[in-house]
C-alpha cells in the first residue's frame, strides 16, 4: 500500500463561520437524500465529502500533523446533530473520532499517512481477528473481515489480525488501501442500512509492518486527545448516535405528531394526557442520560488537558455513561413510536428511520446489557470478565 495514494483532496473550511456554514449544508442535504442513503445501503463518496468540508474528519487528526482535534464533547454534540436527522449516517460520521488509534503507529507512517492533508476518513472491519503470516518486513493476511461501517467513502481501511509474541498476544490492526481489497456486499439488515457495514475480503496481501498497530495501544505523539482513554471514546461516539436519533424522534412526536387528529375522529394526540405525560418522561429520560454523558466525558477530558492520570473508575464511568446512553435513547425512540399509534407502522412513516435505526447501537458489543455488569464489577473493585474492558 502507497500512502501518498489514499486520501481524497478533499479539505475543511476555515474554522468559524464558514465551517459552521458548511456544517450546516451538510446537515441540509441530508435531509434531502438521506431516504437514498437508505435504499441504496451507504453513505456516498460525495456526501463523506461535504463532512470533510465540515471538519468531521480531521477532528481527531493529532494537531502535530495539521489536524484540529475537537473536545470529545464538542465533536459528539456534532454527531449527535448528524444523527437526529439520520442516525445511520450519525453512526458513519462519529468514525471521524477513529484517527485516535493511529497515534499507536510510528511518527514516521503517521506523518506519511497525514502527508496530503489531516481530512481522512477511516473505516474498519476488524474482526473476527485473523491469523496473518509473517514475512520480511510485515505481514501477508488472508481472510474476511465483518462490520466495516462506512467502507465505501473510507480513504483508508482497517483490518483486524490476531496477536504473537511480538504484541504480548494483543491483536493489531492493519491498515489497507482500499484498492486492494474486496468489499463484500452483504449489509441485509432492518436498522442502520445506510452505514454501509460490509464485509472486507482479502487474499495474501502484504502490509508493511509500520503498517499496523495495536488498537488503544501507547500513543507515540503526546496531546490531549491521544490521553483520552480510545477504547472508552470508541463506545461513547456509538452511544451518542442513539441520543441524536431520540432527540430526533422526539422533536418530530411534539413538532408534528402531537398535532394530528384520530383517523377516529379524536382529539388531537397532543392534547391527550397519555400524550403529555409521555412527552414529559421521555424528555426528562432523555435530558438525564445526556447530563450523565457529557458530565462524565468532561471530567476525564480535563483530566487529559491537564495531564494528570485517568483512572480505572474514570474509564468505567465513561462506559457506563455510553452503555446508559445507547440504552436511555432507544427507550425514548420507543416511547415516541408507542405515542405515534398505529400510523408509525408503515413503513414510510418518519418515525421508522429512528426506531430501525436507534434499536443497534445498544446491539453492539461495546455497548450490551452485559457492559452494565462490568462498569459495575470494576466500580467495586472486580475483575470485569470483558476483554480490553474499560
């Protein structure tokens, strides 16, 4: 792999104004084609574009390279946005938190990768981790790799390979030019069709050794954003899409639900007090799971400006707030569907793109019921029983 060859010339818009301007166009356009999204399975080239000009994509490139690293908070309020008009593509646009990893490869491939611009957009399908050969100078890997969301607008691919003795048995990941792989076209799924999650196939390609990388492993440039705990960020940007898509959900059940009438001939749903109270909740189940989000996420980001350690309650404390997130948002997408009555069954309702879509992410094994079990086994000073967790 040349990776002088892999980015798109794509760059963002000043910071200020303009970037926001561009944020905003952004967020217009895909109202207009996010039901395309959808029906063709993928967020497009063109549209990971207009993200680029929006500055979603260098938000965790490491400043020494260009980039402009954003706040945790400040870049998942971004997606957060993304999501509540289309969470699917919310779910695509928070891989723009995923340069973090990068910081585990040497200074000089992360400077060659870096080299055309900060503005790159990565995808991974790391797994089931696969045993790759060792030759001169790195690897030859063979194999298929699942769930590699937002593949098709990705200048770069990862791929997951099993660990040796020379990662202490840490599994790595291998990064690819996607013109020397296969993606397998076989994302046939009820919710977040438009991620575009398919699989990547490969066949005895080589990838240099300063190609790879151990995932949350030691950082090898020093700035806020590589002390933040990766593995804890990487369930937070996925839990966040859940909040954006409740919020969106939400916002339509009061802005124009409530106002329809029965087919009945009833009072309006809005003026009903099944209708009231159920906004009621789901705004304040809503709002608490975020003030526990983004109180949490704050308080270990300061601690990363400052330098000062991160601590083993800190990480488990953001994964239970990102656990609670994916959780807390799917059942207030619920509740707006259960207030919608029987007009949200088709399949064109507005309110399907929310439920189909906020249903996954609490799906994800960084984020199941069984990451309660650990953040609070590690609260209580226990082993987690989850690998690489927190």
């Amino acid at each position: 792999m040349t990776t002088e060859s892999i980015l798109d010339p794509v760059v963002a818009e000043p910071a200020g104004p303009q970037r926001s301007t561009a944020f905003d166009h952004a967020l217009d356009v895909l109202r207009d084609r996010r039901d395309e999204f959808n029906a063709q399975g993928f967020v497009p080239r063109d549209f990971v574009a207009l993200l680029k000009r929006a500055g979603m994509y260098r938000a965790s490139t490491p400043a020494q390279f260009g980039g402009e690293p954003l706040a945790p908070s400040e870049f998942m309020k971004l997606v957060e946005r993304v999501s509540a008009v289309d969470p699917a593509t919310g779910w695509v646009s928070s891989f723009g938190s995923s340069l973090v990893y990068f910081a585990a490869l040497p200074v000089a491939t992360q400077a060659k990768i870096y080299a055309a611009g900060p503005d790159v957009a990565y995808a991974g399908g790391l797994f089931p981790m696969q045993e790759a050969q060792r030759v001169e100078g790195g690897y030859l890997c063979t194999g298929v790799w699942q769930f590699a969301s937002g593949c098709r607008g990705a200048d770069i691919l990862g791929i997951g390979l099993a660990g040796g003795p020379e990662t202490e048995g840490k599994p790595l990941t291998a990064l690819v030019d996607p013109a020397d792989v296969e993606i397998v076209d076989n994302w046939d799924v009820a919710g977040m069709k438009a991620t575009g999650s398919h699989a990547i196939r490969a066949d005895r390609l080589f990838v240099p050794e300063e190609m790879t990388f151990v995932r949350g492993g030691a950082a090898q440039i020093d700035e806020p954003l590589t002390r933040y705990p990766a593995l804890a960020y990487a369930a937070q940007v996925l839990a966040v899409v859940t909040l954006g898509a409740a919020r969106g959900a939400l916002d339509y059940a009061i802005e124009v639900g409530s106002a329809r009438t029965s087919i009945t001939g009833g009072a309006s749903k809005g003026n009903r007090p099944v209708y009231k109270t159920g906004i009621a909740e789901a705004e304040a189940e809503l709002r608490s799971a975020q003030a526990f989000f983004y109180e949490t996420t704050d308080a270990v980001w300061a601690k990363a400006l400052e330098g000062t350690e991160i601590s083993t309650d800190d990480k488990a404390l953001l994964r239970l707030s990102a656990t609670h997130a994916a959780h807390a948002g799917r059942r207030v997408v619920l509740r707006a569907f259960d207030l919608a009555g029987t007009g949200a069954i088709y399949e064109t309702h507005p309110l399907q793109r929310y439920l189909q879509d906020a249903l996954v992410p609490a799906q994800h094994a960084m984020l199941q019921t069984n990451t309660y079990e650990a953040a609070g086994a590690l609260l209580l000073g226990l082993d987690a029983g989850i690998p690489s967790f927190p």
